[in-house]
C-alpha cells in the first residue's frame, strides 16, 4: 500500500471514531435531556418540601396580620364603646343646658308678682317637655286606662268603684316615662277592684 492510501484510512478511521463519539455525546445528552423533563414533570421530594415551606410562610404571616388586625379592631370596639357610656348623654345634656338657663334668671328675678312667678314656671315647663319630646321622651298616658303592667306600677287598689272602673287606672301617683318606646319608668297608679 502506498503511504498515501496509508494516511486515507487513518484519516477515514479517525473520522469514523469521531462520529461514533458525536453519536455518544447525543445519547448522553438526549439522556440528561430526558432526565431534566422527567424532573420538571414531578419535582423532588426536596422541591415539594420547599414549595410547602415557603406556603406554610404565606399562610402564617396572613394569620397573623388578621390576629393583628382582628386585635385592633376589637380594642377599637372597646375604647369607641367606654367613650359612649362616658360621653353619651351629651346630647340629653346640651338639650337640657337652656332650661337652666331659663330657671337661673327666673331665680334671679326679684318680683313678688305669683302671677308672672307662676307663667314663668309653666313657660319652662312647656319648654322642658318638648326637649324631652325632641331625646324621644314621652309620658305614659294613664287617663281611663286599663291597668297594663308593661306600663303601670299599682301601688294602691281602691275597693267600691263599680264594675265600670273594675282593672281601670283611677289615680296617677307618679307619671311613668317611655324614651323611644321603651319604659323607662313605669307609672305608679292606683286602680279600681
């Protein structure tokens, strides 16, 4: 064989284990290729360990931020609630702050007149009833009533009245109060038996 014909093969067998080496690598890598798809197809116990690690953070940290929230709004409950008990019957007492008025010049007043004494009276009483009236205050009406319990206090029972005012208010003791249909003090009455 001549030396060329020589350095051909070698030449042709060099290139023969080249592509037999190319034909190894791709099966490495159509392997590790593979393998890679397989993992993004299931991942590990460790990535599904730490995905549940990095969940269990978000939920923790959103139950604390609703404790936290639920916290303050409960002591923000209590405190709007103590300022309600001190201060709600500014209302009441702002309505009620005129007829003061009203009584300290009728005090401050030097006549001897029991006419004008006894109109001024009754002017700050009509006044003072409809400040009531406004807070949502009214009187119990007792005039020929039945005797209720919702709304009457007996305090007295008055034999001989005839069947007519048998269970009927005769007499109103003490007027009974309602504040927005509520009693708030019952009218003290005595009735017929």
């Amino acid at each position: 064989m001549k030396k060329e014909d020589i350095m051909n093969n070698e030449n042709v067998e060099k290139d023969i284990k080249i592509e037999g080496a190319d034909t190894a690598n791709d099966t490495k890598a159509e392997e590790a290729k593979s393998e890679a798809e397989a993992n993004n197809a299931e991942p590990t116990l460790e990535e599904q360990l730490e995905a549940a690690k990095k969940e269990v953070e978000v939920l923790k940290d959103k139950y604390l931020r609703s404790v936290a929230e639920f916290d303050n709004f409960r002591k923000r409950i209590i405190k709007e609630k103590a300022e309600l008990v001190l201060n709600g019957s500014e209302k009441a007492v702002c309505a009620v702050l005129p007829i003061l008025d009203d009584f300290e010049r009728a005090l401050a007043n030097n006549t001897d007149d029991a006419k004008a004494i006894k109109d001024g009276m009754q002017l700050i009483f009509n006044k003072f009833n409809k400040v009531l009236e406004s807070l949502g205050v009214k009187k119990i009406d007792t005039d020929n009533k039945y005797f209720d319990v919702d709304y009457h206090e007996a305090v007295a029972m008055v034999p001989g009245m005839g069947d007519d005012k048998k269970g009927k208010v005769i007499d109103c003791v003490q007027a009974g109060y309602q504040l927005n249909d509520k009693v708030i003090r019952h009218a003290k009455v005595a009735v017929g038996q």
